[in-house]
C-alpha cells in the first residue's frame, strides 16, 4: 500500500470547483507544508545521522537487489535462505501466494523505480534494458489479475515515467523510446478479458497467454474476488490510458469502481470482504481497512488526485465517514458486519492495516492517525515486527510477517506531514530491526514466526519496491533525490505516476454517477487543501500529546472500549448479556437466556448438541444481536484456545562463523526429555552419529561426546535413539527427516512422542528438523567443518564481539551486516501437546495421519473438547470494559501451556466442539444472508 507523496505547501486555497489538474496537484502536494510547523516531542536528528541511516539503506537495497540479480535472475523472486530464484512450478506451490508469480521477473520489474528514487541511475539503465532483453509476458502460466497489475502493470508505467524524466534531463536514457510503455500496453492487452463478465468487476485471476475459459486457460470458473482486487485498478489502468491515448483501460477499470460503489451497503455505506463477480451479491459480510478491501478507498482518494474526479472523492468521503464513525475505535480498527456495524466480526487485526495511517494523513485526518501508527508502533516494539495478525489485546494471531512495508509507509507520511524527529527514530529502529532479525547472507528472509525468529525461504518483490523507497525517502533531503517527488502520486505498490496525466487524453467521459445513488451534503467534504492550522494547533508538542497515553497501551495496559457494546446492552437495572467463555449447557439460567436470545439448543441423535438462531424468535432486536455476538464469541473462543494449546516452536539457531545467529531454524519438540522452554538452552558443536538412524550403540562415541548428535529418523522409535546417544556422552539431539525433499511448507507439522515406556531417564534436549531444513545443517558441516548451534525456545540476539573478531572494521557500519554467501533456511510448526506414546500429525486430517505402525510411532491428533467449567486462560476481551493485567496474561500462559485445555460436558455425553461450531458458521451465515438489507 502506498499514499501520494510529496508536498510544496498550501499557501492559498483551491477554489470549490476549480480546474482539475489544480484541484489534483494541490491535493497530493499540500500535505507536506506542516513540516514547518514540527513538534518538539523528540529531539531534532542532525543531518549527519540522517545521512549516516540513508546510506545504511542504499546498503541493504543493494545487499536484497544484488544478490537476486546473482542468485535468482531472471527469476521472479530471490530463495534468500537457499539462494536461488523461486521458479513457478519447480518449487512447492504455496497456494494463491504464488498467484503473483507469472515467470516475467517479477523482482526486477518491480524494483524499477526504486533504483531511480535511491539515485542508481546507471543501474536503472542497465536494468530497463534487460527487461526489455528477457521479460516475456505471453507465458502460460495462470496469475493474479491485481497482483499483475499493482506490481508488473504499475511496474512498467513506473519505470516508463522515469525514464522519460531521465531523457529529458538529458544524460541517461537518451536511447529510450517508450519501450517500457508499449510493455505496459501488452499486458493491459492480456489483462482485459478478465472483465469479460455481466458486472464489469474482473475475474481474480487469467491466463497470460489464453486469458479466461479456454480450456487451455485452466482458468474463468471463479465466482468470487476480493473487494481489493476488483477496486484497485484504476490508477494504473487509467494512466496506461492517459500516456498510450486507449481509452479502454480507463473506462473497464471505472466500470469496475461503479459497480462497486452501487453494492456497497447502504444503511451503513460500508463495503464487504469478497462478492460474487456475477450477481454482486456479497459473499463474506464484514468490512475493516486491512485485507480483501485496504487498497479500494486508497485508490477513491487517489484516482480522485491523479484524475481531477469529483465522484471519487465524494464516494472516498462517504465511505471515510462510515469507517471512522464504526470500524475505527482508537487506537484500533476492527472489522464490523456491514449489515449490522455496530457488531464487530472479530476480535483481531491484520497487518495490512498499517497503510491507513498514511491514507489519513493524505485525507488530512492526523489525529486517528498519529493514534493508530503509535499502537502498531508499541505491538512492533513488543515483537520487533508486525505479525501478520494480532488480536485486540495485543497477542500473536498469526505469527508470520512477510517483511511488508505498510507501516514504513506510513511513518514516512507522518514524518512529512508533521516534522516530528519522533518518527525518523521509528524508521531508525525498522532499519535496525531488519539488519539483525531479518539480515541473513543472500539477501533479507521473511519471518516464519516473530515469537522465535525464525525464517521463511522468501523475499517478496514488494520489499524492494516499497520497504527501501519509503525507508530512503523519510532520511532524504531535497537534495538527496534527483527529481522532484512531489511531481508524482505513489500507486498501492508505490510506483510513481506523474500528476500531469490528470491533464492529458481526457478523452473518457467523467459523469458524476455518484449523486444517481445518494443524495450527499457538499458541506461535509473536503474539497479544499488540508489547513495546517486546523492539523497543527498552536501547539509545538501536539503529535506527543497524542501519542503519549498509548506508550503503554501494549505492555502494561488494556485498552478500554476494544469491543464495541452497544449503550442499549446497558440498560438501567439490565444485565449484560450472556459471554460464551462463562455459558454451561447444563446451567437452566443459561438456556433460559439462550432462548431469549432466539438461541436454540438441539441434542442430535448421534448425542452431538446443535446450537441454531433465528432472530426472529428473539425477544427483541438487540436480543437477536446478543445471540450473534454469543456465537461468534464461541466461534472466537474455540479458535483462541486451539492457538493457545499448541506448544511454542522450538529454535535451531547456527552461531558459528559465518553465521553468528542470523540462521535460524524452527524445529519440532519431543513429549520428553530436557524442556528447553523451562530450562536454559543448550549449545554445542555438531556431529552425526554412527550408525547414523541412531537405533544401537553408537560406534564412534569419542565424535559425539560433549556434543549435539545429529540423527537420522526411521527404523526404531524415537526415544530410543534419545538414549543411545545419551549414553554416549551427547549433549542433545536432532532428528533429521528421512523423507529426502520434506519440508513443513508442504509436510504436516508434529511433535516426537515417547515409546510408552517410562521415558523419565532421558535428560538431554531432542529437536526434530524435516529434510530441507536438516540439509542447511549437513551442508554447513560440509563446507565448514565445524558447525556450533543452539537449542532453545527462542532465537537469540545475535553474538556481536565473535561477529566482531571474524569481521574486518569498515567505515560504513552497514558494511558490517554482511556475511558470506551460505545456504540457509528455517521452517514454522504449530504445535499442540496430546497425552500419547506415538508421534503427532497436527496439520492434516486423520486419514493422512501416519500409520500407527511406523516404527517412529504416529497417530492423528483429536479435536479439543470442553467441560463444564468456565474457560478462564482463553477469555476473549471483555465486553463489558474490565481490564486485566497483560503482563499477569502472559505469566499465567506460559504457566499453563503444557496443561490440558479444560472440556466442556454437554449433557451426558462428551463431544468436541469443533462438531458443533461447523454448524453454527452454516447458520449465521444463513442468519445473515436472512437479513439482507431490505434496500
């Protein structure tokens, strides 16, 4: 996501309807005068240290560009843990991730005009040329139609507007002819047929050489898309339109937006996730600012800046309006049902969402934002990245983080739109924690888990087109940057596009079709620039002033007012209504309240219990309300506690030159021996075993001896192999996969098991690695010889003084980040600790459970049950505004994490809950599509 940069300031006002590309230039560039007013809240950074940190990030950009032109092009992306190019269909397919991929470059194409901002003309050159050399788009392979447009699409028209800047200027470029443009017009050619259907909105995905519904195509039987995907085309479609004088890419992605814009909800005026592209209706229900519609109010407000468009910014007002008045609720912004706003869908927020800051400020909305940035601000400072979900009491959702650049974005836009040093110290701290969790010999790795540091074999494109642009622009002077900045609007994916397209080709009709749907107020839009007196009173500590009650709002506080609970639930002399985590099925006071609530109770013959809803057998609308809160609250719940029950992940970090930690390994625990979570970690340097499977006195104990020994699964159980290398002297163990080429990218996730014995004898730590990642180990032993890890529950900082000595000094301290090239790689498990003597399949089904007579032991994890007592570990945040303790939350957690997670008796006969909630999702969802709105 990216926002519209730059700003020369707003000395006077632009006229109600003043000329379009007036109206458009001033919008993107007014933001930015409020640098002069700055605060005073942190201490001014001397240009020395801003330059000192922009070279630190010409240096990663080089480090992450440099070693996917040696290791990985004309792949699409850098393997930075294996050091190799990820090629669609050679490597495991990840699901829609690899939807990006179409074999076209991807990395380079996207990296354009990052080369160009960063100063790297002469590179820019030479890369343009091997685009035009090697880049193929008529390839059969089946890609994201909004994936191929923001990164390869925008791309292409990014690199096309700075070369042509480039050639003006008169000394690179000179031999450019608009080749990068006539690309650009190939691929909106081959993107078109996407469109092909009744409501103009784009199939989500085509072929590049058979486009939709050809056989050959293996594509064209969607029915969905995301509303992202359908409502983030324009700005790129209607610049092919304005530079190439076609007219068609222009009109197809406004039709896109238009039809949109007629099925939003219209009581509420908020849009949901995902709609059918055939009849409009809406297929998921919620609505929120992070992912599956973040990028559609970031394209409203900027078409309308790009494009001089009044209906856009009327529909992007209209919309704000909604989000802030029930999505937002400071710091944080949860997702709602659009159908019912003031009921939140969910108790958690994704990552994407750290664009909005950045879309506020180009809105001219500071406050909210300043407020939003700080709470990300204070979750990153806890995790050192942004997990790819977090819930609203600040605990990992999803432990993943792709190395998105959102927040980066958005912290640049706050920095120009305030002067705050404050946030050139937030940026310092990015660079900071990406140099020592993310740094790894062949590039950046993403983060697999950011509870232990572990790493994932990727490195998308949009981390050099965005995380290096936002990054260098927030330490840059004017003077730093070749060109002017504030010539240009950044599309999602922040490619520059040049403001004066708002006046060229003006060929396509600009109705305003959005009065044919609603009736709407002038007097409540904006359509003047942003006044910084009303931004910035007169205070000089204004942005601290606000950012300074949520210092603690992650550690030591809990945020009141989370979940929203409507003021008729509070009723004079009214109890609050029935949570899920205190329901008992046996209570009668609870299904007398069930039924108020128009909640059935069913006992099916097969002895499972059925809950069902019919709001129209509630005593009353906010009864009806109260019920579907009630259900999703034990939808939410059973979720939260089969997260919570899986044991954390354990770490295999190497320490040992030339890796000093930056490798990072997620392993599998075993049901005994040393808890590495309880107990400091193990070190040691590793040898194998002999015999190597581990199942008999091991033959060279002399090379195990005071060491960590590497075994190799198979042919006896696994706490066999604990105690043969115990007693020959060993100081832990690694079990590495027999299974050549498995990975848990592809392979379900488990836990060793004992053998049903008594496995108390066993003392020493036991870890297990599945192939891919074991070989990282068994090659560094080849080329290295001696190869020192550590065993632990977590990663660890990284050992500095051993750095130190291996590493000559530079003048540069970013010079010092780099190591050499040597393979790598890391994997994530979910974990979940089962009372049983046989090894745990935890992410498939029983069918594709191991046999129970593998001489290793397996058997398929059962789903988790309840019992009657009330679930006091796994409580979602309250209702009704009481506030615990988080740092007393986590104590109690790690407390009880390897306990069993308490059942809940229904009736006479136990049954897991998991049975039950499958069909209550069947059932608010027909709830829901009950309740229609009736417009």
């Amino acid at each position: 996501m990216s926002k519209a940069g730059g700003g020369r300031g707003c000395g006077s006002l632009v006229p109600q309807r003043a000329p379009w590309s007036l109206v458009a230039a001033t919008a993107a560039l007014c933001l930015v005068s409020a640098t002069s007013v700055g605060t005073a809240g942190a201490a001014p950074m001397s240009r020395e240290e801003k330059q000192k940190l922009g070279n630190q990030v010409l240096e990663m950009f080089d480090h992450a560009y440099g070693n996917y032109m040696e290791h990985a092009y004309p792949a699409d992306e850098l393997m930075p843990l294996t050091c190799r190019g990820r090629v669609r269909g050679q490597e495991p397919s990840r699901g829609d991730v690899d939807d990006a991929l179409g074999k076209f470059s991807l990395t380079l194409i996207d990296s354009l005009d990052t080369l160009v901002v960063l100063n790297k003309t002469k590179e820019f050159e030479d890369a343009v040329r091997k685009v035009l050399r090697d880049v193929n788009l008529d390839n059969d392979v089946v890609v994201s139609v909004f994936e191929t447009n923001i990164r390869v699409l925008g791309g292409l028209l990014g690199g096309h507007s700075l070369a042509i800047m480039l050639k003006e200027k008169g000394e690179y470029m000179q031999w450019y002819n608009d080749e990068l443009l006539q690309m650009a017009k190939q691929l909106g050619y081959k993107l078109l047929p996407a469109f092909n259907t009744t409501s103009g909105l784009p199939y989500p995905r085509i072929n590049l050489k058979f486009g939709i519904r050809k056989p050959e195509a293996r594509t064209g039987t969607e029915t969905d898309t995301c509303t992202a995907c359908a409502g983030t085309l324009i700005l790129e479609f209607a610049a092919l339109s304005r530079f190439t004088g076609a007219t068609i890419f222009e009109e197809y992605a406004r039709k896109a937006l238009d039809f949109l814009w007629e099925k939003r909800q219209r009581s509420s005026n908020l849009v949901g996730v995902t709609i059918n592209i055939h009849t409009g209706d809406w297929v998921r229900k919620d609505s929120g600012v992070g992912a599956g519609i973040d990028s559609y109010y970031e394209y409203l407000l900027k078409a309308y800046v790009l494009l001089g468009d009044d209906s856009f910014l009327e529909r992007f007002n209209t919309h704000y309006d909604a989000i802030m008045r029930y999505i937002s609720q400071p710091p944080l912004l949860l997702d709602v049902h659009i159908h019912k706003p003031m009921l939140n869908a969910r108790t958690w927020m994704d990552a994407l969402l750290a664009f909005f800051p950045g879309l506020q400020v180009l809105k001219g909305d500071i406050r909210p934002a300043i407020e939003t940035h700080e709470m990300l601000y204070q979750v990153i400072k806890k995790h050192n990245f942004l997990p790819e979900a977090f819930t609203t009491d600040f605990r990992v959702h999803w432990a993943q983080h792709p190395l998105r650049p959102e927040f980066a974005e958005s912290t640049y836009f706050l920095y120009k739109a305030t002067g705050d040093p404050y946030y050139l110290e937030v940026g310092k701290t990015l660079i900071e924690n990406l140099n020592k969790y993310a740094r790894v010999p062949c590039g950046f790795a993403a983060m697999k888990d950011v509870r232990t540091g572990s790493h994932e074999d990727r490195m998308d494109s949009f981390f050099l087109a965005e995380m290096f642009k936002y990054l260098y622009l927030l330490f840059a002077d004017k003077e730093d940057i070749i060109f002017d900045i504030e010539d240009y609007i950044f599309t999602t994916e922040a490619h520059l596009l040049p403001l004066w397209l708002s006046t060229t080709n003006q060929s396509v009709s600009r109705k305003n079709t959005t009065s044919e749907y609603t009736e709407l107020d002038d007097s409540n839009f904006d359509w003047t620039c942003p006044n910084t007196q009303i931004l910035f009173p007169n205070d000089p500590l204004y942005a601290q002033s606000i950012r300074e009650p949520l210092k603690n709002v992650v550690d030591k506080s809990c945020p009141r007012g989370i979940i929203r609970v409507r003021e008729e639930s509070f009723r004079s002399g009214a109890k609050p209504p029935l949570r899920a985590r205190d329901f008992m099925a046996t209570n009668p006071e609870h299904l007398e309240i069930l039924k108020k609530m128009g909640v059935s109770l069913i006992h099916l013959k097969d002895g499972r219990v059925q809950l069902v809803q019919h709001a129209i057998q509630a005593a009353s609308s906010i009864d009806a309300e109260d019920g579907l809160r009630f259900m999703q609250e034990m939808i939410e719940l059973s979720s939260q506690q089969q997260k919570e029950q899986q044991l954390p992940p354990r770490a295999v970090q190497i320490v040992s030159h030339p890796f000093f930690g930056r490798v990072v390994l997620t392993a599998g625990p075993a049901q005994f021996g040393l808890d590495l979570s309880k107990h400091k970690e193990t070190r040691g340097f590793v040898a194998s075993s002999r015999p190597y499977n581990g199942c008999s006195e091991l033959t060279n104990p002399e090379a195990v001896m005071g060491k960590i020994a590497l075994i190799q699964r198979g042919q006896c159980m696994f706490a066999e192999k604990a105690r043969n290398i115990q007693n020959a002297g060993a100081i832990g163990g690694i079990v590495i996969d027999d299974n050549e080429g498995s990975s848990s990218d592809t392979a379900p996730l488990f836990q060793m098991a004992g053998d049903g014995k008594d496995t108390d004898d066993i003392k020493i730590p036991m870890l297990f690695l599945f192939s891919k990642e074991g070989s990282i180990i068994l090659d560094a032993i080849r080329e290295y010889e001696e190869v020192e890890v550590l065993l632990s529950d977590k990663a660890k900082d990284r050992d500095p003084e051993m750095e130190n000595e291996e590493q000559p000094s530079s003048e540069n301290d970013s010079q010092n980040q780099s190591v050499d090239p040597v393979v790598s790689g890391s994997q994530e498990v979910e974990l979940v600790d089962q009372e049983s003597s046989e090894e745990r399949s935890l992410n498939s089904p029983p069918e594709e459970s191991l046999s129970p007579t593998d001489t290793d032991g397996a058997a398929s994890v059962s789903p988790s049950e309840q019992n009657s007592d009330p679930v006091e570990n796994h409580e979602p945040p309250s209702l009704d505004g009481e506030c615990t303790d988080l740092d007393n939350q986590v104590q109690e957690q790690s407390e009880t994490e390897d306990e069993p997670t308490p059942n809940v008796s229904w009736g006479k006969k136990v049954q897991p809950i998991d049975s039950i909630l499958a069909d209550w999702n069947e059932d608010i969802e027909a709830f829901e599509m009950m309740e229609k709105d009736e417009l």
